[in-house]
C-alpha cells in the first residue's frame, strides 16, 4: 500500500521541482509555438530549423569537454546512431506541424510515454506495476481521442492535413521514446555522462542534419525571403531548444520523471490557452475531453514512478554492501 505524504510539499528540493518543471514546460511550450510560427508563414524546413540548435550543443558542452580535459566513456557510434534517430523524430515532429494544429502535435507527443515503457521492458529489463500499466493504456485512450478530434474538427483543427500530421508526430514521438531508451542505456549501461551526451548529441546531430539539409532543403531555403523577421524565429528556435536539452537532465536527476512528465503535461495546458485566447483560434471540445484523459492517465502513469526508482535504488544500494563487504572478507 501507498501512503502520501502532503506535509513533504514543501520541502525545498519539490518547491524547486516545481519552478525548474514549469521553466522546462514554458520551453517547450516557445518551441512548439516557434514551429508552428514556421508553419503558418509557409516556411518547410525542420531540418534546418534544428540544426543551429545541435551546433549550440556541440559549441558549449563540446568546450566544456575540452577544458575539463575529459576522455570518450561510451562508444562513438551509439552516440551517432542516437543523434540519427533524434534529427528524424524532430524531422517528423515538426514536419507535422505543416499538416496539424498545433493542440494535436503536442497532446500526440505523449504517445512516447508507452513507447519508452515497451523499450525499457523488453531492452533495460525495467519492471512495471499495474497502476503505471493502467496509466498508460488511459494515456493511449486520450491519444486516440485527439486522431477522433481532428476528425470531426476537419479543417478547424488548424492544419490542411489532420490526419496525416497526426501520423507523422506519433511517429516523431516513436522515434523520440527509441532515443530516450538509448539515452539511457548509453549513460546508465556504458558509463556515459550528460556533458558528453549532450556534446555528441549537438555534434553528430549537426553533422546528420547538414547533410539532410544539402539533399532535402536546399531550394526551400533559397525560396524564403531573408530578413531580420525572418531569421529571428530560427535563433529562437536553437536557443529554446538548446535550453530545453539542457534543463531535462537536471530536472530528472533532482525530482525524476514524474515531475518532468508533469511539468510537459502542462506544457499542453499552455498551449490551448493561448491557442484560444492569444490566437483566437476555435478549440474543437474532443480537445478537451483528450486533455483530460491524457492528463489523467500521465497522473497515473507518474504516481508509482518513484516507488519503481526508490526499489531500484534500495536494490543498488544493496548489491553495493554486498560487494563491500565481500571485499572486506576477502
């Protein structure tokens, strides 16, 4: 049985969960909204959109790197197949927001939550209680209900394509939980660290995406119209990103992914309000209903996670007094 202690709210390390989750949630957000900024001035290059953005990583946590004089810990080409999968899930994604609206693409963003749970079972061994089990399937329902909502919604639901933006960014979403998988076999299993993570991330990401650039883009880049109003979006678009990548570790490591995957779920939350109330935009009421059921199932999905890492850790925690006292035996 699980007992809740609300009198530990208000402790320090949960007060700055909470403010580091909704600075990741506004991020996130402002991405989204750049993207999709993109989207409505007819500009179709994700690609390119992403690319600054894995340069800043390479530039800043590469430089880091280098002055702490740090040696490679994992082998280079998982983090070249990591950054390959990462450049088309953020390819499809925003690729999708040219066929969707903008609610749709971030509420189908949750459908990598069971996804990262079938990896992590069948690849990382993870187990699963029922509860998360049970919070999953209430999440895919919600998931379903915004495929259903663009449906009905036609071409209210802000995009020429509903259903094939929806296809796309459950697909970039798929692709996503396969890198957060590898992420964390690459850092737990092979003794990797972030800094090197995020500058291998940023450097092969930078290198896979000029290439895709040079093959896909290159006329739509000669066709946008080279201003300040035009550039900005792009330089807004890396440094968002780049904040994004950098502030989720830290949030994991302090608080978990319970708090992360509430602080995105809030990230939802923002954007149908000012979907509504900025953009005057109609909202179709399956949107809702999806909202709630997502939301409902990522609070199920979150309550037990830190009973699973708590046993996790307990049992680490055990085989390393094992070990200890082995050697002292010995």
């Amino acid at each position: 049985m699980v007992c809740f202690d609300f009198n530990g709210i208000e402790t320090k390390k949960t007060l700055i969960g909470l403010g580091l989750g909704q600075i990741v949630s506004l991020v996130s957000t402002s991405v989204s909204f750049t993207t999709s900024e993109f989207a409505r001035k007819g500009i179709n290059v994700p690609t390119s959109q992403a690319f600054l953005g894995y340069v800043l990583l390479a530039i800043v946590y590469g430089g880091t790197m280098l002055y702490r004089g740090s040696t490679i810990q994992a082998k280079w080409y998982y983090y070249l197949l990591l950054a390959l999968v990462d450049v088309e899930a953020n390819f499809l994604v925003v690729k999708a927001y040219q066929y969707s609206s903008l609610t749709s693409v971030m509420l189908l963003d949750c459908w990598a939550i069971p996804c990262v749970l079938v990896l992590t079972w069948l690849f990382l061994k993870t187990k699963y209680r029922l509860m998360k089990i049970s919070g999953v399937v209430i999440c895919i329902l919600g998931v379903v209900m915004v495929v259903f909502s663009d449906v009905h919604a036609g071409d209210r639901a802000g995009g020429s394509n509903p259903i094939k933006g929806d296809v796309l960014v459950i697909a970039g979403a798929t692709l996503y939980a396969v890198s957060n998988a590898s992420e964390e076999f690459v850092v737990k299993r092979n003794a990797g660290d972030t800094i090197e993570l995020m500058t291998f991330m940023g450097f092969f990401g930078a290198i896979i995406s000029a290439i895709q650039i040079s093959i896909l883009e290159r006329s739509e880049l000669k066709a946008i119209h080279w201003s300040a109003g035009a550039v900005f979006p792009f330089l807004r678009f890396a440094v968002t990103t780049f904040l994004f990548y950098s502030l989720v570790p830290v949030l994991l490591k302090t608080n978990g992914s319970t708090m992360f995957n509430l602080s995105l779920l809030t990230a939802d939350m923002w954007s149908v309000l000012i979907r509504i109330f900025v953009y005057h935009e109609k909202v179709d009421w399956l949107y809702f209903l999806a909202f709630a059921t997502t939301a409902i199932g990522l609070i199920i999905y979150s309550i037990k996670e830190n009973d699973l890492e708590e046993a996790v850790d307990e049992e680490a925690e055990r085989k390393k007094l094992f070990d200890e006292d082995g050697d002292l035996e010995s």
